[in-house]
C-alpha cells in the first residue's frame, strides 16, 4: 500500500520516509490527510444543509461512497493496529470519529427539537437483565447492550451491537464477499 501512495505522489518509499522524522510522523500525516480528504467530500456537504435530517443523510450517503475508497481503507487500517494502544496516531483516530460522532449527535437533537427525528429512549431506561421482557415479546425486540458511557461513541457502539450481521437487506452473496474482507 505505502508503495502505490508513494508512487502516486511522485515518490519512492525511501523518498517518502525521508519526508518524516519516522513512521509515526508519517502515519499522523496520513490521518491528517484521510480527515482533510473525508472533510472536502462528505463533511462540507452537510455542512451547507440547513436540515438536520438532510444533513445526516448527506453525511451516511457521503460517507458510504467515500468508504468504498481506498483512503477510508488506510485509515481503517491504521484503526485496528493501534486500537486498545495509547499511542498518537490511535489518539489522533479517536479524536476524529469523536468529532464526526458528535456533530452526529448534535444533528440528532437539533431534528429531535423540530420534531423531525421521534425521541428514542434514554440509555438508562434500556432493559437490564433482571428487567428482560417476557420471552414472547423479546423475538419482537431487538437485543441491546447497555451502554457505559452517554458519550456519543457510547451510544454508537450500543446502536451498532444491537444490530445483525449482516443486516438482512444484503444478498446472501454480498454477505458472503464482506465476511471475506473484514
């Protein structure tokens, strides 16, 4: 991968080394560049909308095509190597997707005060355990986990863990082809 941005650039990849002080150096400017690229291309488009709900969709259809892109590949690579790690660039990652959760969330309530996006429930009124609903109605509801946190990122992974993989509006062979390459 480093050899194709290298060569993309104009660059060998000892040239592009001798760009950065070391890889750290060179991987923070990556992150910096995949969050300038996301920005110019999905970012600026909700921001010129007015509606909230507008704007969240230009930001899921935005970033659906951008993720598709190798750039959205190199920082999700970057992600998982140094997720779990107290290191700059996973530090650098975090910030990112704290900033886009939050203007994520900041949307959500701006449509919820219009009425435009129906209130959810509260994190701490998510059934428990010992509050499950009768096995009945738990076929009809989806499975949450409770969250640890009200931060936005909380809310995310609870939302996210709380659905199926696949979703089931994939074709089975789509399926198949996504859990070759995650």
């Amino acid at each position: 991968m480093l050899e194709r941005v290298a060569s993309e650039a104009g660059y060998t990849r000892g040239a592009l080394y001798h760009l950065f002080a070391n890889k750290e150096e060179l991987a923070l400017a990556v992150v910096r560049w995949v969050e300038e690229s996301w920005n110019a291309e999905v970012g600026r488009l909700a921001d010129e909308e007015a509606d909230p709900v507008e704007a969240l969709l230009l930001m899921a259809r935005g970033h659906a095509v951008y993720c598709r892109r190798d750039v959205a590949g190199v920082l999700m690579t970057l992600r998982m190597e140094f997720a779990g790690q107290d290191h700059p660039v996973g530090r650098a990652i975090a910030e990112i997707v704290d900033r886009v959760l939050a203007v994520c969330a900041d949307r959500i309530a701006a449509g919820r005060a219009t009425g435009a996006i129906p209130r959810g429930r509260h994190p701490s009124r998510r059934p428990t355990p010992t509050s499950a609903p009768s096995r009945a109605s738990r076929s009809r509801l989806p499975a949450t986990r409770p969250t640890t946190s009200n931060s936005p990122r909380g809310r995310c992974a609870a939302f996210s863990a709380s659905r199926p993989f696949p979703p089931p509006w994939i074709a089975p062979n789509e399926a198949a082809h996504r859990s070759r390459i995650a």
